[in-house]
C-alpha cells in the first residue's frame, strides 16, 4: 500500500468524522493486499460502511482514492435536530411605487387587460420576527370581465431582506371588483425560500383582503417539510 494511498485514507475518514477509525482502514486494506487482493477492495468495503454521519441530508459523495473513483452513500444521523414548524399570523399593508404598463383592451373603470411590472411595498406585521418587515413585490397580471365582475390572474417575485437573513420567492394571485363591490379584493400565495440565516427555510403564507389590510397566514420549516403552492406565472 503506497503512502500516498493512505495518506487519502486516512484523510477521508477524519475529514468526515467517520465512526470507522482510519488506522483500522488502511490495516484492514494491508491485509487484503497481503492476501493478493487488488487494489480496489478497500473501496468495496468503504462502500458497504457508510461514512458520513454528521450529514445532515441524504447525500451522494464521490470521492476519488488513489486514483478510483468510488460511491460512499450518507445517510442523514436521525439524532441531529431537525428545525420545527413555525405557524405564522399577521398583516400587511402595501403602497404602489410605480404603477408599471397598462396595455390591451379596455376595462370599465379605465383599467387595460395587460398589467406588467407595478411595484408595491409591503409592510408586514407577523407573529415571526423573522418574515416581519418590508416586502419589495412586482405585479403582473392579466384581467378579464365576468358578468359585471372584472377578475385579475396575477403573478410576480417578492424579496424580504432582515437584519439576519432574507427571503426570496413567488406569488399567485386573484384579485377582483365589480360596481357593487368596487374595493379590489385580493388572495395570494405566496412561496419563498430563505437567505443568510435563514438558509434552507421555506416559508409559505396566503394573504386575503383588500389592498390596504391584508390578513395572512402562514407556516415557516424546513424548505424540504413544506408542500409549496403552486407559484409559476401563466
């Protein structure tokens, strides 16, 4: 067995704080080689002890010894916390920044079919410190005439950046008025995912009202134990 081979050894199992002791490796790897056995060997017995046990996912590793390059499946410690699933309350309340391109037939009420690239802030209120603050969202969205009931389908990416982390995502939205009920209501829902120390959250959350007060509900966790809505643009 060279040095060089060893040395790889030895480097692989401390590195992934394996429970297997390195020493007992490459001991383990000279006896085959005493035995006649090829090089490969010691990979085959590295591939039926899984290394890694800090992971905290189900990876795939590649790894490359002396001059092999071999499989080691991680699977996650079961006994590592696992973040909780935080349900969220709250409200929010949105100003237009810019009112974006209006184009496409006309509606009642001087709106066009085609809405594209309005900006609002949002200020949300929540039960989490961690999604309460300013919300940067662009709106795009396309409208319709139901009986006297005009009907928006809307789209777009929102941003929230805290002082520890932020959030990036999207919504869909419906939104609609009519003459007997001319404040615009809105439903939207919404999927971001975390940035900074947020990293590998999920949060989805649905906000119901009217433009100036919007009711939301919500539930923060791990971005691979939340079922997202369905957030892609028409």
């Amino acid at each position: 067995m060279t040095d060089d081979l060893a040395a790889r050894i030895r480097e692989h199992y401390e590195a992934a704080a394996a429970p297997v002791d390195a020493d007992e490796a490459i001991n383990r790897h000279n006896v085959r080689v005493a035995q006649g056995s090829d090089r490969r060997r010691p990979l085959e017995w590295l591939r039926r002890r899984p290394a890694v046990a800090a992971g905290a996912a189900a990876l795939a590793t590649l790894v490359l010894v002396g001059g092999a390059l071999f499989l080691v499946s991680t699977d996650p410690d079961p006994s590592l916390p696992v973040a909780p699933i935080t349900e969220v309350a709250g409200e929010s309340t949105c100003t237009i920044d810019s009112i974006g391109t209006w184009t496409g037939d006309p509606l009642p009420g001087g709106f066009t079919t085609s809405q594209r690239g309005q900006t609002n802030t949002c200020v949300t209120a929540a039960s989490d410190a961690r999604v309460s603050g300013q919300w940067d969202v662009t709106i795009n969205c396309d409208y319709t005439v139901e009986n006297d009931t005009t009907v928006g389908t809307c789209w777009g990416p929102l941003t929230m950046e805290g002082v520890d982390g932020g959030w990036e995502g999207t919504f869909v939205a419906t939104t609609e008025w009519s003459s007997g009920a001319p404040v615009i209501s809105h439903v939207i829902d919404a999927d971001v995912l975390g940035r900074g120390s947020y990293l590998g959250l999920r949060y989805i959350h649905r906000s119901e009202g009217s433009f100036y007060s919007l009711a939301l509900t919500g539930r923060i966790g791990p971005a691979d134990a939340l079922t997202p809505p369905t957030t892609t643009s028409p």
